[in-house]
C-alpha cells in the first residue's frame, strides 16, 4: 500500500511542479525597433556596470549591447 500510494503523491507533485507558471525575465527582447544613443560590446566597462546594477553576468558573452534606447516612432502628417 505505500509502493502505491508513493507513487500517487509523485504523480501529483509532478503534476503539479508542470502547472505552476514562471516569472517574466528580467531583461526582455524590446518589442519594436529601437534606436540607441551608443552600442557597445558587452565587454565594455560601461555594460558591466549596467549589467551589475541589474544582475547580469555578461563575462562569457561577446555581443554588442544598446545602451539608452528608445522606441522609434513614425509621426505621419496626413
């Protein structure tokens, strides 16, 4: 009787551990073009100290990295 009941409390952890949702990253992909003040590469001393301040390891990493962004937007006069 415990071999059977073991196996329904994993049943239903697992069950359970598969239907709980995850957090959003801290850092997320912009979701429209953006156009930077400068690009540097994540090597940089300027984005390591952003990354720090927002917990970012980019040590291993070596990609060019946009710092103070803003969305581009089309004003249209019609």
């Amino acid at each position: 009787m415990i071999s059977k009941l073991s196996i329904v409390v994993t049943s239903v952890l697992i069950t359970l551990t598969a239907a709980i949702p995850t957090t959003t990253p801290l850092v997320t992909p912009p979701t429209s073009n953006q156009c930077c003040s400068s690009v540097q590469s994540s090597s940089s001393s300027a984005v390591s100290t952003v990354a720090a301040l927002l917990g970012l390891n980019l040590s291993s990493l070596d990609i060019p990295i946009g710092l103070g962004c803003s969305p581009i937007t089309i004003i249209s006069n019609n």
